[in-house]
C-alpha cells in the first residue's frame, strides 16, 4: 500500500477551480447592444431599403449579432486560443472555398457565353 505524503496532495484551491464571474453589467450593455441592432435591423424593412444595400445590411447586423452573442454569452471571449482556432477556421475555411467556387463559376460561365456568341 502505498502512502499520501504532503507532497502528492492537491490543494484545495487547485482541485476546485472557481469559475470566472462577470458582471451582470456586461451583460446587460451587450443585451441592450443587441436590442439596437435588432431594431436597426428591423428599420431597413421599414424604411423599404432595396437592392444590394438592403441584404449587404441585413447580412451585417445579423453577424455582429451572432459575434456578441457567441463571444460574451456563450463565454468563447475568455476560453483559450486553441479552441477559438478550432470553431473558426473551418468555418473561415468553407466560407473562402465558396468564394472560389464562385468566382470559377463565373469565369466558366462568360467563357461559355463568349465561345457560343462566337460561333
């Protein structure tokens, strides 16, 4: 049998960490944050805003919306750099696959234009 000298025992502040506690501030100024963008959201409706300005807004608020929530109230503002990397760079990854497969679509596509417009 084996003995637990002081040496091998974890001290109780380690074996328990406390968890970070924010102030309930913060979380009400990002509430209020996002209840403004809601609305500057819902104005773009409102005030009938058309064409490539109404989604370019729309498509704005709507991720400064999703950044504050997924950064302060899903905590990913305090968790290490390692995890941040892990949840965005596939993302970032995919997003910039798409934009190449678009920009070969559109080169594919005037390239047919211009060989059936020759012929």
């Amino acid at each position: 049998m084996s003995q637990i000298t002081n040496k091998d025992a974890v001290p109780a502040e380690e074996e328990q960490a406390q968890p970070k506690v924010h102030p309930i501030s913060l979380y009400l100024k990002i509430w209020g944050l996002l209840f403004v963008l809601s609305t500057m959201s819902y104005m773009v409706d409102f005030f009938e805003v058309q064409g490539i300005l109404r989604w370019t807004l729309i498509l704005l608020f709507m991720s400064l919306k999703a950044g504050l929530i997924i950064t302060i109230f899903m905590h990913v503002r305090w968790e290490r750099m390692a995890l941040k990397l892990v949840l965005f760079l596939p993302p970032l990854a995919i997003v910039v696959f798409i934009s190449l497969m678009a920009i070969e679509g559109d080169y594919t596509f005037v390239n047919r234009l211009l060989s059936f417009i020759s012929v």
